[in-house]
C-alpha cells in the first residue's frame, strides 16, 4: 500500500472523528450540523496550526493532502446536491403557483444586483464576472432550519411554511443555473467540455448561454424515459437495491456530461438528476435514504471539513473584514425585503411578509458549494472562503431567533383550501 494512501487514511479518520463530535455540539446548539464539519476542518487546518508553527497552506496537521482526499470531497458535493434534488417535491411548487415563483425570483435577482455592487465596491480591481458571483453566493437559501423551527412550532404546514419551503427549492435552482452560466461566459477552469471548445473555439457568450440551455433540454427529454423507466422498475421489483444503485449511476453521469459535455458544472447535473427522479416519490424517498446514508456518514464530511482546512487568515486584511461585515447584512436584508416585498404585494400581512422573509435568509451546503465552485473557477480569491462560512453562521443562528420572536403570537393567516388554489385566491 502507498505512502499517500496509508496518509489518506490517517486523514480520514482524523476528519470524520472530528467532524462527528462537531457535528454533534452545533446539533445540541441547535445549528446545522455541517457547520461542525467546517469548525472540524478548521481545527485540523493551517488557519489554527499556522498561529503555532510553519505549516503548508491546505494541510491537515500533520499529513500534508493528497488527492484521494480532493476526490472523495468532489464526490461527496455531488451527492448532497443529488439528494438535495431528491428531496424536492415539485408537487408543493405546483400548489403554490406563481406566488412561490415571484417570491423566489426577487429572493435571487435583488441579492444578485445587490452583490454585484457590493462587489463593485469592495473589489473595484476585479472583473465583473467576480462581482455577479458575490451576488450567486448570496442567492441559494438554506431552508432545513427553518424547516425545523416552523416544525418545532406547528406551522410547517401552513401557507407560509409551504410558501417558504417552495420558494427556496426554487431558489437554489435559479442560483445553480446563473452559476453555470457565469462560470461559462468568465472561462472560468473549473469547467472543461471539450465539445464546448470544439463548437465555439472563439467563447462566444450567446453560444455557451445556448450550450447551457441545451443541456436543460436534453436533461429533460431524456429525464422523461428515466422517470418512467423508474416507474416500472418500482413497479415490478420495489425497494430493491438495483433501484439506488441506478439512481447513483444517472447521477454521476449527468454530473459527467452536463460538465464535460455542455459545459455545466457538474453539481447542476447532479441537482438536476435528482430533481427527474423526485418525480416518482415512492422510490425518490427510498433513494434518498440510501445515499443520504453513505454521503452523510463518508463523503459529505470530508467535503465540508475540506472548506474549513483551506481557510486560511492570511491576507484577511482591514478591507476584507468590512467587506465581511457589508456581505453579511447584505445578505440577509436582501432576502427579507425582496422575498416579504413581493409577498407583501398578494396582501399578506406584515406579519407574514416578515416570516416569509425572515424563513429565506439562512444559507447553508448551497452557499458554501457555489463558493467553491466559484473558487476553483477563479472567479474570487481563497482568503473570501470565510466570509461565507460567516454568512452561514449568522443567518443559523438569526433565523430562528427572529421566527421564534415572529410566532409569539399567533395570528398567521390559514393555510388556502384546494377551492381557494384552484380560483387563484392567496387574500
């Protein structure tokens, strides 16, 4: 057995100890437990080493990475995003109809504008293309601690907990889809099709925006035969352990192609593979068990604790501390007033355009995942990773303060009756 690997063992099993007793001290604060495998990746990394003793960047104190480690974390984002699509019930979008579509379009466009000038601002020697991704990052909202208050205080199914929910699924798909976009139209070098190079050698923009495009179409009309082939083989042999085992092979194949071939990050073709499949619920919810399984356990720790071993300090400079501090509430006033705006607009009540608001400004796996993909395309500097990382504490640790505070009194408006839907009615 190799030098490397006998150290990617000591590696991995110093990060999923660690990340497991992390993880399981932000569950008793009441955080999400990927911040514990963050905090985990921290402790391992130069960021606390490097305050003691001359270590190299991206280390894991004391063996120095290697690429079995990069592997495995790619392969770990691959799976949150899948199961993140598997997760998604397109029924709940379809119930609360425009409404939903309008509240999660201005949670992404008034973000992305207002990123886009903070970026302009703090980052006045950067290209634009630097400038649109701070507003990505800010775009996808985090929705499973809200999840858990509005359950945790009986109003998961109400109108604005649907609204809520249905609006953040929307949102991470928006915030995907101009990720793609901007990582294809800056060059960026995390994503490499060799069929893109060869059609449009010049990188024309309206031709990559068209490729991209193209991938949905396709992804689409081949989703269409696989939902229904799923269908039948759940039909004929259900819960059986061929099912996650093709499910797993359609995801890493769309990763492969949406990247290799079209030019998508390989994260939307993940999400997007998850999302076909969610369309059979019986044996979405079955696969979602068996991946969340492997990908919680092995390959989303080493992802998430990676983020925290290349956080690094140095270079984190006066600037960047105020540019943090303007991000953050950035971040979170965006949300609130461009998601309880709109909702304010269909003659809900203050009340209610508070929660909603309030229910959309936590970030989480999304945010740190678009961050990465960003960084590793070049689109913004690695001393930025942590100014993230703090966006998704504070909105955690916010949003259920702030709910909490909103529910003392209980005055939210009835969830609609399937007449009140079907008539359009949201008074």
């Amino acid at each position: 057995m190799g030098i490397q690997l006998v150290d990617f063992l000591c590696q991995l099993s110093l990060i999923l100890i660690t990340a497991k007793l992390s993880g399981i001290l932000m569950r008793k604060l009441g955080l999400p437990q990927v911040l514990g495998f963050i905090v985990a990746g921290i402790l391992l990394g130069p960021a606390i080493w490097g305050l003691f003793m001359e270590v190299k960047a991206d280390t894991i104190f004391p063996i120095s990475r290697n690429g079995y480690l990069d592997a495995f974390a790619e392969v770990g984002v691959i799976f949150v995003m899948f199961t993140a699509g598997l997760e998604t019930n397109l029924e709940d979008i379809k119930n609360t109809g425009v409404i939903s579509v309008l509240i999660a379009l201005a949670g992404v466009i008034l973000p992305l504008a207002a990123g886009f000038g903070l970026g302009a601002l703090f980052l006045p020697d950067e290209e634009w293309h630097t400038w649109l991704f701070i507003g990505t990052i800010i775009t996808a909202t985090s929705v499973g601690i809200t999840v858990e208050v509005l359950r945790e205080l009986g109003k998961l199914q109400t109108k604005v907990g649907t609204i809520i929910m249905s609006a953040a699924i929307i949102d991470d798909v928006l915030g995907i889809i101009v990720l793609s976009v901007i990582l294809s139209i800056s060059g960026g070098n995390a994503v490499s099709s060799p069929v893109l190079d060869l059609i449009n050698p010049n990188g024309n923009i309206a031709i990559n925006i068209i490729w991209i495009f193209a991938f949905f179409v396709f992804a689409i009309g081949v989703g269409i035969l696989l939902s229904k082939l799923f269908k039948f083989i759940e039909k004929k042999t259900p819960h059986t352990r061929r099912i996650p085992i093709l499910s797993i092979a359609t995801c890493l194949m769309y990763a492969f192609i949406a990247e290799r071939v079209f030019g998508v990050a390989d994260i939307t073709g993940a999400y997007v593979a998850g999302l076909i499949l969610s369309t059979n619920q019986a044996s979405a919810q079955y696969v979602d068990r068996k991946v969340t399984i492997n990908s919680y356990t092995l390959f989303a720790p080493i992802f998430f604790a990676g983020i925290g071993i290349k956080i690094s300090f140095e270079g984190f400079t006066l600037n960047v501390l105020w540019f943090s501090l303007a991000f953050v509430f950035t971040a979170i006033l965006t949300k609130i007033i461009g998601c309880g705006g709109v909702a304010r607009c269909f003659k809900f009540s203050w009340k209610d355009c508070a929660r909603i608001g309030v229910g959309m400004i936590t970030r989480g796996e999304v945010a740190l995942i678009v961050t990465e993909k960003g960084i590793a395309g070049g689109l913004l500097a690695p001393q930025y990773r942590a100014i993230v990382v703090m966006l998704v504490m504070v909105s955690s640790l916010l949003a259920p303060i702030l709910l909490k505070l909103l529910y003392r009194k209980d005055d939210e408006t009835p969830l609609p009756t399937k007449q009140e839907l079907e008539e359009g009615h949201f008074e």
